[in-house]
C-alpha cells in the first residue's frame, strides 16, 4: 500500500443485507441471497466491553501485566426512510403485517416481547454492503439482536430513518463478525 494517498480515504456508504446465504453472488442481483432493506448511515462498530484489566506491581505502583478484556461488540446504524423490509427484520418487538389499505407494514408498541425472556429468537445474519466493494470493506454479523436505540424524528432538518442497535452473540462457529472485502468473506 502507497501511504500518504488522498485517493485512499475511504468514505463507505452501503446498505443492508438481512439473511445472506450467498457471497459470490450467484445470482447477481446484489441482493446475496438475502433480503435488501435499505441504505443505511453511520454505520458503527463499538467495542461494549470493558477496557483490559492491567495488574499494579504494589510497589511501583506501574502495570507489569494486562489482562485482555472479553470480546463484546455491538453494531449501530441508521436506516434511511421507512422500508417494508426493515421494519419486518429491525423493529420485530411490534411490527405489523401489512396493512389492508396501504398494503405496507407499520409498527404498534409495547409488542409482543416480554421483558427478562431470551432475544435469541430474533437473532439474524446482517451484511453491510459498501457501495464500493472492490475498495471498501464490508461488515458481516454473524448473529446480531436488533432493537431500536433513539428517536425516530419528523422533523425537515432530518431524515426519517430507523435507529438500530444490534448486540452480537457468538455464531455455532463462534464467530460474531468480520470485516473484509466482500469476496474475502465466508458465511461460516
């Protein structure tokens, strides 16, 4: 890699992927065997876990040793505009069948989920899609809860979006996400 390149800072606007089962993208259709449900902004990787422990030698009152902390990720993103999809795969909890008059999904709250019961039931595989993907690394979760994480705004300085929030869990192979480009990633 040449350091120093303007050309080299990346911008990563993508969109999102729910349930892909295809990263070759056999079918070519940029949909990855799963369902597109929308454009999304601001996508964000944090780490949610503690910082790593260090041990104090008593006597200098310095670390001699750190400890690494556990491995806990969650993922934030906003969802532009109000997409049938998205609301069916990020907003679970209260989402509607489709309407009879309009034909498209709306949202009801408290919903259906019961607070202190298991979320794993609305565990899914998420896929961030760059729109430069020769460039542009994608993001794959491997086993992501969603629930929506802020305010949903009517207002003209702002877009209308979907706020979400997903914590990741281990896959059956242990994984909860890679970053790569999209042709480097394997669903297992």
């Amino acid at each position: 890699m040449v350091a120093g390149l303007t050309q080299r800072i990346i911008h990563g606007p993508c969109r999102v992927i729910v349930g892909p089962t295809d990263l070759a993208d056999a079918a070519g259709d940029g949909l990855y065997g799963g369902t597109e449900c929308g454009l999304v902004t601001k996508v964000s990787l944090v780490s949610a876990g503690p910082p790593p422990f260090e041990i104090a030698n008593e006597s200098l009152g310095e670390p001699t040793d750190v400890l690494n902390p556990p491995k806990r990720h969650a993922v934030s993103f906003f969802l532009r505009g109000w997409d049938d999809d998205a609301v069916q795969h990020f907003m679970t909890d209260g989402t509607q069948a489709a309407e009879t008059v309009t034909q498209h999904r709306g949202f009801e709250s408290p919903g259906a989920t019961v607070p202190g019961a298991s979320a794993l039931g609305r565990a899914k595989v998420v896929l961030f899609v760059p729109d430069d993907p020769i460039h542009v690394p994608a993001l794959l979760l491997y086993r992501a809860i969603p629930w929506m994480d802020g305010s949903i705004d009517w207002q003209h300085e702002t877009e209308l979006g979907l706020p979400i929030s997903c914590i990741l869990m281990r896959d059956a192979n242990v994984n909860t996400h890679a970053i790569k480009l999209i042709d480097d990633l394997s669903l297992t």
